[in-house]
C-alpha cells in the first residue's frame, strides 16, 4: 500500500526553496530525492507562474506518494486560463523548459483539472535496492 504525504503551502516565490525541503525530507533514503526535488520545484514554480497559486493570498499543495516502484510529486494548484503543455523551445525563449524536463525524467507525467484547480504531477522510478 503507498504511503502518501501533503502539505500547503503559501503562493510565494520563497515557498518552493520549502517545497524542495519537504520532498527532500520525506525521500532521504527512499527515492530518487534528486529528481523528486527537481519535479517539485519545476511543478510548484509553474504553479506560481501560470495559476491563480501565485495570486495574493494564494497556496499550492504538494503530495508525495511512495509506491512500490514509484514515487508520485503532484502539485495541486488553484487553476488558470491554460491547461499544462509542453512548449516550443527555441533559442531565444527564457522559459517554458520545465515540463520538457519533468518529462525527460519522469516515467509518466500528467495533469487533472478541477473546477477551481488542477492537479499536474509526475512519476519517477525507484531505485531497486
């Protein structure tokens, strides 16, 4: 049975050092803490950019389930106007890199609308002992 974690945090740009923390602590010794740190800051970043998260008086929420095989980093944010995609990267563009690399080191990635959120997260392989 996975073993599941969440917690809220405020809509602040300092909030996602906190979020990296969290994952950090939770997977000391039983995942790929890296990588789950890498996925949370992207996810909880994009959360603060593209959705109403980043808003005053705004929050994300960060769950972290432990399976098996898998770790699961899900942000949950309070929506926006577009929906998660990858975009077009070229030379020239600042941002937009964040789901490509979630992708490239996920097994799954994926995202949930709600009607006042959305849920965007990813899954990343275990380690075999």
């Amino acid at each position: 049975m996975p073993t599941k974690w969440c917690r809220v945090f405020p809509g602040l740009p300092d909030e996602v050092s906190n979020a990296r923390h969290f994952v950090s602590s939770l997977l000391a010794e039983r995942g790929p803490v890296e990588d789950a740190i890498l996925v949370v800051s992207e996810l909880a970043t994009n959360a603060l950019l593209h959705t109403r998260s980043g808003a005053v008086g705004g929050y994300f929420l960060v769950v972290v389930r432990l399976g098996d095989d898998l770790v699961r980093i899900q942000v949950v944010d309070q929506g926006g106007d577009h929906v998660p995609h990858l975009c077009p990267v070229t030379s020239h563009e600042e941002g937009g890199r964040g789901l490509r690399l979630i992708e490239a080191l996920a097994k799954n990635w994926g995202y949930t609308i709600f009607p006042d959120g959305r849920s965007v997260w990813a899954d990343l392989v275990r380690a075999r002992a």
